[in-house]
C-alpha cells in the first residue's frame, strides 16, 4: 500500500459521504482507493461542476463530502465552487493531488495552499507515509466538527512512498457538539420576548435541524416565524410562517416583518439580503441575534442582544426562562387570515406579461409548483431569474431548498442540483436557472443524463444576462445580449426530454414527462417575458 491508497482508505473508514470529481494522474490513485472502500465516486465533465455537486451534497444529506481533484489546473478549475462552499461553511473535503516538493519548475505547480486559504477554506497537507492517517483525520475532523471546507493536499512524492497499514480502528469522529447559551443571556432573550408585542423569528443556515424547539417558542411567545432564503422551507407548513424573509418576501411578509417590534435572528447573519439593506426592519425594534460565532453577532447590523450559542439549544433554554409565560404576541386571527390568503406569493395577483411568444415567469412558475410533486427538491441558480422559482416553488421542508448564493456566482445550478438530488433520491429535483447559467454548466447535462436523473431544469430564458439588461439604463447592451439559442433543442442532445415553453398551453408536455419513466432529465426552455429587473438586484448594484 502507498499514500495515496491510505488517504483514501482512511477517508472511507472515517466515514465520508459521496466523493464527486474529475480523475487525473494526479488523483487517479487515491480515488480508487475511495472507491475500494465503499465510497461512491461520480465522475463529472468538469471540475467546476464536481465542486458544486460536493457543495450540495454535504449540505443536504449531512456528511462530509468528497472532492477529488488532479494538481494545478484540476484545483483552480474548481476554484469557484470551493469558494462557495467555504463561504456557506459547507463540511467537504478537498483531496487534491500536489506537485512534488523537487518539481519546482512544474507546468502544474502553484501555490496550493494559498489558494485554499484566499478562497476561504482551509489548507490542510499529508506530510509523509509516517503521519498519514493523522493528516487525513485532522482534516476530515476539521471539516466535520467545524463545518468548514477542507483542501487537502497530497505531493506526488508523498503519495508514492510505501505506507503502513490501515489501522484496525480509526477514531470516531462525531459531529459538532450542540454549544448550550450562558444562563443569564437566555434569560435576557426571555425577558425581550415577554416584553414584546409582535416578535418575528427569522431562522437562517444555523437554524437548520432545530425546527421543533424554534416553533414550540415561537408559540410560546406569540412570534412570526421567517427564514433566511438558504432556511426556506424550515417551516412549510406552520399557519405563522412568512416564508423568506428579505428580497424574496411577499408583499404581506414583508409588511409584517417591517412591523415586528422584535427581531430574533437565529443562526442568521441578519445581512443586507435578508433585511433588504436594513429597510424591512422598523428602526425602532429591538434586535437580538443568536449565533454559535461570537464574530457573528452584529457583524451586518447594530444588534440589542447577542448570545452566543447553538440555535435549538438555545430555543430550549430560553422556553425554560419563560416557564408559564404564554403570549397571543403577533398570533391573531387576523394576521392567521392574511398570511393563509395572501402570504406567499402564489396568493397575489399579477398582471399577466405573457404576449408574443414569451411567458410571464410568475405566470410560469406558479402553474409549475402547482405541476410539479410536492415531495422535491430545488435548487437555484444565480441571476436576474433567481426570485421567481424561489419565491414560487414550494418545498417541504429546509432540505428541499439547496441554494448556492454565498459567492452570488452564475452557473453553479447545474452542478448544485446533481448533488442535491444524490443526497435525496426520494425526491424529485428541480433546477431553476438562467440561460446563461445553464451555458456556463452545460457540460455537466453529461452528467445528469449519465445518472439518470429525473432531473427538471427550468431554463428562465431571456437571451441575455438579465442583471446588466435591467440596471445599466441606456446604455450599449450588445455584450450582453445574445441569439436566442434553442435550448429544448441543446438538452435532446445530451440525452434529455426537451420542451420549449411560451404560453401556459406549452406546460403540457410537462404533464407528459411527469407521467413517463423520468428516466432522463427534462429541459424546459421558458420564453420569458421581460420582468422589468428585480428589486434585490438593483440592491446589489448599489453594493
């Protein structure tokens, strides 16, 4: 057995999810040293789109996922994706092959570990064939305790040399320990919500998993309950819900929150999006934040109270304080009746744009979340498009939602949404993307056709990047607008079920599909109107 073997049989015995990469010389042998061990391996067409299947893999089944990747150019090709992962603290772990320490003069060589460290993630390296087994579990440690994404590097040299056994028993590597509040920051919290008159939760990434102690103090309390776009889904189906909170919230969402006079941000950064630059919130309610990072706290916004400490925990401890305290707060019939009427915004109408071949995307999107089975997943890509199937598309709960937003790059989609639908095959997975993302990831339709996906890839397709079309006034718009590409056409090539979409009678060959094997993936290119620009677009051009 060498290093590279090791590493790879290591990482399968410590209990790694689903690996995703692209196989070089430089990774060829730890990664079937992966596979010897039990662990799935997906080939992808591209580094980049690897780098994304892993991000949303790990995000959505819980384990630590894999990437493998040849040294050099097979790292700096997944630059982007890892970017997003370190971002989104997402725990993966980067096994990347590395020029040997002789081989200064390399076409491959770069300096591997400041890369790592200028994309945010952490540089981790195996030393040699005495520390290997140590390297490789510190790593996937640190990727798993604290929810970081890892890049591990493995010299050619180092990979080649003769290694020791595996050891018969690796240590146990359990998940992050739950982190309780300080007593008295529990009872400060307690104490603003029992003063409180209309409280809104707002649950984000650190709130995921602690549903159930979160609505048992919401109830409590007489609070709101509203997630960040990344929790969406965290409380599908509770009468109190608003949905997103921020750009992405209806017209009646946002009017309740803008008038809570309590804000509790749970495991949610509270930053420009989710607050719409601080305009969503009353300048007179109070702020507490609840994160496991003392940095955290504040860091977007002035906050009022800060506790450090892990969400569910602190839910828990917190309705421990309240003992008896039982408020009706922000809980009325009235607001029960608003919120089951015109809560989401499936419920408000809107002036149809459909006309002249191209489909209004609301339009469009309202009729397939009402196609569409209830039991999936959506994953969302970047772009002007980007509100519509978030705000539209309802999911069943925080893991039906996989959105890659943290480094707000186009083209992710693809790649995010093979992962996710790998993490939860009882689910059908949709994407929603624009049509240049869907150019910048089409290789990975390889993929998914490869896989069998029941993959739906909603294209909202405007010929155009929509941002710069819609916030660049008058200017020359010929480098950002293009041919009108079939894309219908583009997926039956890869192997897919294509279908162009410009009036709602079009949707029926969706019915159609839905009603098949769904054997391999279905392309909607959606024809879509002009929207007029987004509003949280123009927020971040002033940004």
């Amino acid at each position: 057995m060498n290093v590279a073997e090791l590493v790879g049989r290591t990482l399968a015995g410590l209990g790694a999810g689903t690996a995703f990469g692209v196989v070089g010389s430089g990774n060829f042998e730890v990664t079937n040293a992966l596979r010897a061990g039990g662990v799935r391996f997906v080939a992808a067409r591209h580094e980049g789109g690897a780098a994304s299947m892993a991000d949303a893999y790990a995000r959505i089944s819980g384990k630590v996922s894999v990437l493998s990747l040849h040294q050099g150019c097979g790292l700096t090709n997944a630059v982007t994706g890892i970017t997003e992962a370190a971002k989104s603290r997402t725990p993966m772990l980067v096994v990347t092959a590395d020029s040997a320490g002789s081989s200064v003069l390399s076409n491959f060589r770069i300096d591997q570990d400041g890369l790592a460290t200028a994309a945010g993630a952490v540089p981790e390296r195996v030393h040699s064939a005495a520390s290997a087994v140590a390297d490789t579990v510190r790593a996937f440690r640190t990727a798993r305790q604290e929810r970081r994404t890892v890049v591990l590097n493995l010299p050619l040299d180092v990979q080649a040399q003769p290694a020791p056994d595996l050891p018969d028993v690796l240590p146990l590597v359990p998940g992050p320990a739950p982190m309780r509040p300080d007593i008295g920051a529990a009872a400060d919290l307690a104490d603003l919500l029992i003063a409180a008159e209309r409280p809104v939760f707002i649950a984000g990434r650190g709130a995921r998993g602690s549903r159930e102690p979160l609505r048992e103090l919401a109830s409590r309390a007489g609070a709101l309950l509203a997630t960040s776009a990344v929790a969406h889904g965290l409380f599908h189906d509770d009468e109190f819900t608003l949905g997103i909170s921020g750009g992405f919230a209806s017209p009646v969402a946002a009017e309740l929150i803008a008038g809570a006079d309590l804000v509790v941000g749970w495991g949610c950064a509270l930053n420009t999006w989710t607050t719409r630059d601080g305009k969503l919130l009353s300048p007179y309610a109070t702020l507490a934040q609840v994160d496991l990072e003392q940095g955290a706290l504040g860091a977007h916004r002035p906050i009022d109270l800060g506790v450090v400490g892990d969400a569910g925990c602190t839910a828990e401890d917190v309705l421990s304080e309240l003992g008896d305290h039982k408020a009706v707060g922000y809980r009325t019939e009235d607001v029960a009746r608003r919120i089951a009427t015109a809560g989401r915004w499936n419920d408000v109408e809107h002036d149809d744009l459909s006309r002249g071949g191209r489909i209004d995307p609301r339009t469009l999107s309202r009729l397939l979340d009402d196609l569409l089975p209830a039991e999936r997943i959506v994953s969302i890509d970047s772009g002007n498009f980007m509100g519509y199937p978030s705000a539209y598309l309802s999911v069943p709960d925080e893991l039906g939602f996989c959105f890659t937003q943290a480094f707000q790059s186009v083209g992710l989609g693809l790649g995010t949404a093979i992962g996710a639908a790998l993490a939860r095959p009882d689910r059908l997975p949709v994407l929603g993307t624009g049509d240049g993302g869907f150019h910048m990831a089409l290789s990975e339709l390889d993929t998914a056709v490869r896989l069998r996906l029941p993959l739906v890839v909603i294209v909202y397709n405007d010929a155009a990047y929509g941002a710069e079309i819609h916030h660049f006034g008058d200017a020359d718009m010929s480098t950002v607008r293009f041919p009108d590409s079939d894309i219908a056409a583009i997926g039956r090539g890869f192997g897919c079920a294509g279908v162009t979409v410009r009036s709602a009678e079009d949707l029926f060959a969706v019915k159609d599909w839905l009603a098949g094997p769904r054997d391999a993936p279905l392309v909607i290119d959606a024809k879509i109107a002009d929207d007029g620009g987004s509003w949280w677009l123009a927020e971040a051009f002033r940004h």
